[in-house]
C-alpha cells in the first residue's frame, strides 16, 4: 500500500557510506566505536551517575565488548548510529552520542548522550551533541531531533539548553530506572532553528 506522503529520507541515506568521524572543532572527535574500547566503556559504567540515568550496567568487559560489538552494526541497520566521544590529540574516551529511533522516511530521530565521570563539567555533552546536530540536518537533511532526560536531571537539561533543543513539555512517568518512575522533559530542534 503506498503512502500518502514521500519518504524525507530514503533508505540507504546512512548505510550507502561508511560512518563519519566528526571533528567538534575544540579538541574533540566523534569516531565511530572500535573494539580498543572496551575497557573504558566498562569503566565508564561504574560511575553511579551512571546507573542513576541510564537502565543498564556494565558488569564485565566481555559484556561491554558485546555493547560494542552491538554499535558497531548499527550503522548498517539505519535504526541507531553511534559514536565515542574522544579527545583529538590522546583518543582518551570522554562520552558517547548517538542519534537513535531513528526514523528516515520521517526525517527524525533521538539523540543520546554520556560523559565519563573525567569528562563532566567540560562542556564535552554540549560540543558532541552540537557537532552531531550539525552533521544530522545539515550534511544528511534530518528535519527533528528529540532529546529527552529525566526532570530530575539538571545537567543533561542544561547541555539541551546550550545544544539549541527548546523545552517542548514533560512527559510524565514515562522512564523506569533503579528508584522508580522518572518525569522526562521532551527537547526538540528543527533544521530551520
């Protein structure tokens, strides 16, 4: 049955070429995930901050390799894209962003972010999340992105803020973590923001 409306983005937009490395312009790089990273994605998830947030925990670095493993094929499927966050000059990791429930025939998708504990306070979030904003509307044509977080979380609300993604409304007990149901603020942008 054909659809009412043209697809904004057809498949293959993503999956026709190999996933970009993309400098931030400050120091920063957003590559995609190598299995050299193991290590400090299981380091990362022992952070608490980490756990208060996000609904999975790293209990080995076998299981990390399997994240890994995981994000590395994502690209292919169109449905998720992710990328380290790492320092230009050390490739120390720093964070991950991502742009999932991604939706090409509608020209949407979500974006995700964490900083490892060293990186926290150093405006890392905000300069990933702008760079990969960037790349999304500009260099491949998305038309939205969405950005939630939990109410409670002040800092992951101050980088949409900085990151250009207007306050669009809460939506209620809609996230399940460790203590109970979490509030989520909904942030959005369009290209022509």
């Amino acid at each position: 049955m054909p659809y009412t409306a043209d697809e904004l983005l057809p498949q293959g937009t993503l999956s026709r070429t190999p996933q970009p490395q993309l400098p931030t312009g400050d120091g920063l790089v957003l590559r995609p995930w190598r299995v050299e990273d193991v290590a400090a994605v299981h380091e990362a998830y022992q952070d608490p901050l980490m756990h208060q947030w996000h609904i999975r925990r790293s209990d080995s670095e076998e299981e990390a390799a399997g994240w890994v493993r995981e994000w590395l094929k994502e690209w292919e499927g169109e449905r998720k894209a992710q990328w380290a966050v790492v320092d230009a000059d050390t490739g120390l990791l720093l964070g991950r962003v991502a742009l999932l429930s991604i939706v090409l025939a509608e020209a949407q998708a979500k974006v995700a972010y964490w900083t490892t504990a060293a990186a926290r306070g150093r405006g890392v979030a905000t300069s990933a999340t702008n760079t990969l904003t960037r790349w999304a509307f500009d260099e491949i044509g998305f038309h939205r992105l969405e950005l939630l977080h939990a109410t409670a979380n002040g800092a992951s609300c101050r980088v949409a803020a900085k990151a250009g993604f207007a306050l669009e409304g809460t939506k209620r007990r809609a996230a399940y973590h460790q203590d109970g149901w979490h509030d989520m603020h909904l942030h959005a942008r369009l290209r022509e923001d």
